[in-house]
C-alpha cells in the first residue's frame, strides 16, 4: 500500500514474521520519500514475548540535522479479506538543533558550577 502525507509518501515494502529466541516478530518494511526523493527505509516491528506474554513496539527512527523521521506500527489485522497494518508517521523537524540546545545548557551548568566551587575554595 501506498500513504500520502504532505510532501512524504510511505510506501509498503514487506511484511514478514520472525522466530527469534525470546520472542516473534511481526516486521513492516517501508519506504519513504519526500517529494519524490528517497528519504528513509524503516522497518519498525512488534515484538510478541512468549514467555511473560507481552508485546512491545519497536519504533524505527531515521535522523538527520534537519528532521528525524519516526514510524512505529501497531496492531494488525484483517480487513474484510484484506491484512491490514496500522501504522503511526511523525515528521520532527528542528529535533537535532533541541539536542544541541540541551547540550549548551549543561555546558553552561557546568560552567556555572565550576565557576561557584572556585569562588568558595578561594
């Protein structure tokens, strides 16, 4: 299947089930492009473990300076005759440049406290 979102298109590569040693994995394989353009292959998954019989999602995230790009899927099931996959899209612009910023601010704390246990030794 094929999903339209503004300027990105996901596009429904692969579905595949695995049998891994503590758990099974139903895996989703996507492509996205933005505008035409190949931005990201993700496979995000959900992880069924056996033994305490719980499942998790595994997000698949691609990132870069501009935007990170996170796919996650969900439950799946049939519709009508058909499989169905839901499947949660988010586009976060500026991510890095909020990482960048929480770096400054340590530095700047630590700055600060150095500066403070300089003043008291003197």
């Amino acid at each position: 299947g094929v999903l339209q979102f503004g300027a990105y298109t996901l596009t429904l590569e692969a579905t595949a089930k695995a049998e891994e040693h503590t758990y099974t994995a139903r895996r989703a394989t996507f492509r996205i492009t933005q505008d035409g353009k190949p931005v990201a292959t993700l496979t995000p998954e959900i992880r069924s473990y056996t033994v305490r019989g719980m499942e998790t999602s595994e997000v698949a995230l691609s990132s870069n300076a501009w935007r990170d790009v996170y796919l996650v899927i969900g439950q799946s099931g049939l519709k009508g005759e058909t499989p169905s996959i839901i499947a949660r899209f988010y586009v976060m612009p500026g991510m890095m440049i909020l990482w960048i910023g929480f770096a400054f601010m340590a530095l700047g704390g630590g700055v600060a406290c150095r500066a403070h246990l300089k003043r008291e030794a003197a």
